[in-house]
C-alpha cells in the first residue's frame, strides 16, 4: 500500500474494504464461477437467458467464456480467453486487455502467465497498482466508497456495485480498526 501511497486511514480503510469483499474475506484469490442457472441470469442477464443458462449452470470453465468471451480484449467465446483471463488477485483482475495493462504497470508477463496473479504477493500488488492507476485514493480521500465499488466492478462510478453493502461494512469495521 505504501508503494501506491494508499497511506492514510481513509485510504486503507477503503482498500482493505474492496479487496475484502472482491476477495471473499481475502480467502480467494482466483474467481468462484460456480452459478446455478438462476445466478447466471440474474448475474448476466445480457449473457445468459432462462433458455440458455442451464446449459452453463456450474460450469465454471464454460460461464467464463460466455460471459467474458468477446470483451475486456477477449476472443471470443470458443476462444478459451474468458476461463484463460478470469478474475484473479485481490481486486479480480478481468479480461485480457487489464492482464496486459496490469502486467504492464508491474512489469510481469501476465498476459502470458495470468496464473502469476493466484500468487499472493502479485495478488496484492495487482490491487495496489490498479487502485492507484485508477485514481481510486482520491475518490476515498472524498468518501466516495459507493463510487469505488461501482469503479472496480462496473468500471464506472455512480452505478450501484454488487455487494455495496458489504464493501459499506468492510470500510466502516476497517475504520474501527485502523488508528
């Protein structure tokens, strides 16, 4: 954190919040893909349709590529980059084109060895890195938590972020906790 000078207590305590809840209590470092037929229409629902979503349910190989394939730098969906680039490291890296920028900015192959972001300290520098590069301290030095969710999981601030709850709790405990 120090490195991208995610140094203050509203920045930390945000941080710890977002990688927190991407990372499931910082317990996973690669993405559950495991959804039944319901949670990939309410997931998705340009990706997935009542007709089609149980023909991937829990799957996780398969989801990945019909719900990344073709997008974030992507091939398409026979192409294998959705499972190849799933959501890995503590903020979820996405998508072939963030392994590249991510990999760019820290000076490791991640495009051509994604699994590089299962390992902690990658995990955790991915996180930091991408914090920073998207301008994310600003937006905590504000107390724009929601914002912050909505960044790192829509990529766009001002939409509601799924698990903005959670993220509100997290940031609120690290608080707490932080002196």
């Amino acid at each position: 954190m120090a490195r991208y000078k995610i140094d203050s207590r509203v920045r930390q305590a945000a941080f710890l919040a977002q990688v927190g809840h991407e990372s499931g209590q910082l317990r996973n470092l690669v993405e559950n893909l495991n959804y039944s037929a319901d949670a990939l229409v309410r997931t998705w629902p340009t990706r997935f349709t009542a007709q089609n979503a149980g023909a991937y349910a829990r799957q996780p190989e398969k989801i990945a590529n019909k719900a990344y394939g073709g997008r974030m730098g992507n091939g398409p969906e026979a192409s294998g980059d959705g499972w190849r680039y799933r959501g890995r490291g503590l903020l979820q890296v996405t998508g072939r084109s963030n392994y590249r920028e991510a990999g760019g900015g820290l000076g490791l192959p991640l495009e051509s060895e994604p699994e590089l972001l299962e390992q902690a300290e990658h995990a955790a520098q991915s996180a930091a890195w991408w914090w920073a590069k998207r301008g994310l301290n600003e937006l905590a030095d504000a107390g724009r938590i929601q914002d912050i969710g909505s960044v790192i999981n829509t990529g766009q601030p001002g939409r509601v972020p799924h698990g903005s709850a959670e993220r509100k709790a997290l940031y609120d405990l690290a608080l707490r906790v932080l002196v």
